[in-house]
C-alpha cells in the first residue's frame, strides 16, 4: 500500500501528523516554533524532520533544502493548524481586529500550499474562524485555494461526534485538487446507539470511559513510567493502548491543601458553584474546580488542563487533578505517544493539539482524494 507523504504546518507536539501517522501515512518533517513541543514531534516521529522554523521568515524553497528526502512534486498532504488566539473567543470581542498578526499566519499556510501544490491540504482552527469578520476569513481561504485549482469543503465538527471523549469544536477545510471531491465523513457517535442510512452509529465515548483503566493515584502519587494494572474494559480502550506496553506520564501533580479542600469536597460532576462558601474562590470560570463524572464527555482540554481553577480537569473518583496521561486520553492520544518537557509544558503541547483520533477518521477520505491523483493529471 502506498504511503502518502505529509508536510505538517505550526505542528506542535503532532496531533494531526499522528492521527495520519496511526493509519499508515508517512509524515516527511513539522514546522514549529516551540522547542518543547518540536522536541515531542520528533520522539514520535523519528524518520521526520523538526524544524524550528518561523513561516513568516521561511521561504517555501529553502523548506525545500531541509527535506532532502522530498522533492517537490511528491508531496501528497500539506496539514496544520495556522495559530489562532486572535480568532478565539476567548479574546474580548473588543481586542479582535483582522490585521491582528495572529489572524494573518493563515496566509503564510497558504502560500506553501501555492508553492507545493500538494494532492490534499488539511487546515484547522477554532470554530469561529468559519464566521469571523462576517464570514470575510473562511471566503478569503475558499477563494485562494480554489484559484489554485482546489475544490473546497468546510466543516464546523464536534470531535465528541466523532469518537473524541472530549467535546471541541474545530472548523476544519478540506481541499483537493485531484478531481476527487472533498468531502467529510458522517458522524460516528450521537447519545445513544442506533443504527442509520450511513451505518451504526456508536454512543458517545466518556472521559470515565477513556481513563477508566488506568491504576488507581491518590494525590502526588505517579511515576513517568508503569506498568499497567488492568485489562482494557472497551474499545476505545483497546485502541489507546494497541501499540503500547508501557504507562507513560501517569502521575499527579501535588495540589496545595487548598485546592485539595475544594475538591474533596465536590461531587462527581460538581463545580465551583457548589463549593462550600468558606472555601468557594470569590471569582472565576464556571467550569472551574469542576469534577468529571462517571457519564460525561469530558469539555475542551487547554493547556490549563494541570491547574483546577482553570476548568473541569479534576478525577471523578479521586482527589486529585488528571494526570497528563488521562488528560492525553482525552484528546484521544494513543498511549504509545510520548511527551517531553516539563509538566506544564506537556499540559501546553496536549491542550494545544489537534485531537489525533478526528485525523484518522478523516484519513479514509483524505486516501480517496489522494487515490484520485494518480487518474487525474496534474
């Protein structure tokens, strides 16, 4: 079977290269600037090339001269996620402006595209980018790539809907010049099982079934490395752990008396409205100090995910905040994936990665269009 090459964009740590990668593509070299998450990229991906490169500074060409392995023409996928703070609605409304330069690194993505001209480009970002700027941003993306010769899908996806136990909306753009039409493959999961004209649909995957398996931590408890104590108890289980042997990053970061205090005294599924008032903080996001319950799936990961005061990153059953392993779980990062850096800064490169898991669902379709290649003349 044909491996299809891969050129990986703002790559980070490489969720989207491995999500490609689990099913068979061959990712050729990823683009970053962060060293930490440029260092992780190249443990998974050790035939690649990391390049600590700024796009904005770095020619299409001269890339080119970094990767001798690849010529020009060769190249089937160019993927990547265009940084996006400027666009998010994390950002106050009254501080986002078009010409921000964090809203400009998407013209700096398309034009390696014009130069490579690849068979099949991936772009993903926050989901407000679909209509930021009354949609002027997305048409903008639409009319440059189809000047190139691509046709253009554009999708605002809920990865939960598609096996991720984690809820993230992402729009993404799938565009193909091999004559093949892009398009995006049906939902997978919904609330409950069913069967539809597209095939079975499976219920949602949980954050309690994505870690469930994973040995038992008290707080401060953990090693970088174990052995896993359980057998997997479902399938989303199996897939994490079918390539692995060894439980990397399963520790807990120690919580000051505090923050001990306020969780312990939570239910599963409760938050900072339900602390005791002696306790509560006098401000702070909803979500914060928020437990997971046994049911739920699990709200957006962020690099916050090591700091409880920052979401609903605390165990259902234990004391305790999740560990960068189960918090890898989440965003579907197979157990074989290994991270390097700083605790904290593992929590960036998970928080800021593209779920692998909505990559590989989208890889049989990305393989149809890259197929139509080799029958249509470029």
């Amino acid at each position: 079977m044909k491996k299809f090459t891969v050129l990986d964009l703002f790559c980070g740590c490489g969720g989207m290269s491995w999500g490609l990668h689990k099913n068979g593509f061959n990712v050729v070299a990823g683009i970053d600037t962060w060293e930490p998450a440029l260092n992780t990229f190249q443990l998974n991906h050790p035939e690649a090339i990391a390049i600590n490169a700024n796009l904005t500074e770095l020619k299409p060409g001269d890339l080119l001269k970094k990767i001798p392995i690849l010529k020009k023409t060769d190249l089937d996928c160019i993927i990547g996620g265009p940084p996006c703070q400027g666009f998010s609605k994390n950002v106050p409304a009254a501080y986002r402006f078009m010409e921000d330069p964090r809203n400009l690194l998407f013209k700096e993505y398309l034009l390696f595209v014009d130069w490579f001209r690849p068979k099949v480009v991936i772009m993903e970002n926050v989901a407000e980018i679909n209509n930021a700027y009354n949609g002027e941003v997305r048409e903008e993306i639409i009319s440059v790539l189809s000047k190139m010769g691509y046709k253009v899908a554009v999708k605002v996806i809920q990865t939960h809907e598609y096996g991720v136990p984690q809820k993230r909306r992402r729009c993404v753009f799938f565009a193909s010049n091999t004559g093949i039409d892009p398009h995006f493959p049906e939902k997978t999961h919904g609330e409950e099982e069913r069967d539809t004209f597209f095939g079975e649909q499976k219920k949602y995957v949980s954050a309690w079934d994505a870690i469930s398996d994973l040995p038992v931590l008290e707080n401060g408890e953990g090693a970088e490395s174990m052995d896993y104590d359980k057998t997997p108890q479902n399938e989303y289980q199996e897939f994490m752990r079918r390539d692995s042997h060894i439980l990397w990053d399963h520790a807990t970061r120690k919580l000051k008396s505090l923050q001990y205090q306020r969780i312990k005294s939570l239910k599963p599924g409760q938050g900072i409205k339900d602390l005791p008032a002696r306790i509560r903080p006098l401000g702070g996001y909803s979500g914060a100090y928020g437990r997971l319950d046994f049911e739920m799936v699990s709200p957006t990961i962020t690099r916050w995910v090591f700091h409880p005061g920052s979401g609903r990153y605390s165990h259902p059953r234990e004391v305790r905040t999740l560990t960068m392993r189960e918090a890898a779980r989440i965003q579907s990062f197979s157990d074989d994936f290994r991270f390097t850096g700083t605790f904290t800064q593992k929590a960036g490169q998970i928080g800021n990665a593209v779920p692998p898991l909505l990559m590989t669902v989208l890889s049989e379709r990305i393989m149809e269009c890259c197929l139509g290649g080799s029958l249509v003349s470029r």
